[in-house]
C-alpha cells in the first residue's frame, strides 16, 4: 500500500467518485492526503513512492502556495472553494489519507 498516486484525470475522478460514495463530505470540510509533495525542493511537486515530478494536477486557481504548505491533498471545502480540487497543506494537518495497492486500479479510501 502507499498514499495514492493520482497522475490522470480519469484516476481523479475515479477518487472523486470514490469519495463522494463516503459521504464524509457532508460535513463541509473533508480532505485525503495524495502521495506527492515538494519536501525535497519547494515548488517541485513529485510522487513519493517514485519519484517523478507530476504532470497532472487538479489545482483550485491559485494553488499551490504557501511555503509551509508542502504535502498535496484532495479538498472537498466548498466554503474555501474546494470542490474536489487539490491543494498544498502543512504536512502534519489532520487529513483522511486515500492509499492505493501497487496495482493502480486498486483505489481505497480509509
């Protein structure tokens, strides 16, 4: 298992269905930890378990930013203008976390 990996659109809606079938949502603020950051060299956002630089990304405009905020997540926080866009946060926020099996048709979300 690892934090996800989340580089297409199709594997973003897949993760946004996924999601939306939880329905913790609901409360109005809810947010998975992926598995990318720019801890290695802010502003360079790559995948942790492999190392490549992300070529997809679901930003809301005007993300990322923050030179704390360095760990991406998937926000659904429709008062912030989150709708099941991606964001960069400090890496010790208190998030739900979306894991995936090697095999990158295996989502869960936990």
């Amino acid at each position: 298992m690892r934090l996800a990996l989340v580089d297409t659109a199709e594997k973003h809606e897949a993760l946004v269905t996924a999601a939306n079938a939880t329905e913790l949502h609901s409360t109005g603020f809810f947010g998975l930890w992926l598995g990318a950051s720019d801890l290695a060299r802010e502003g360079n956002f790559v995948w942790h378990d492999t190392g490549a630089r992300m070529t997809f990304a679901k930003w809301k405009p005007g993300e990322p930013m923050g030179s704390n905020e360095r760990c991406v997540n998937l926000y659904h926080w429709k008062g912030q203008g989150f709708v099941w866009t991606w964001n960069n946060a400090p890496c010790s926020t208190s998030l739900y976390a979306v894991c995936e099996n090697r095999d990158p048709c295996a989502v869960e979300v936990f």
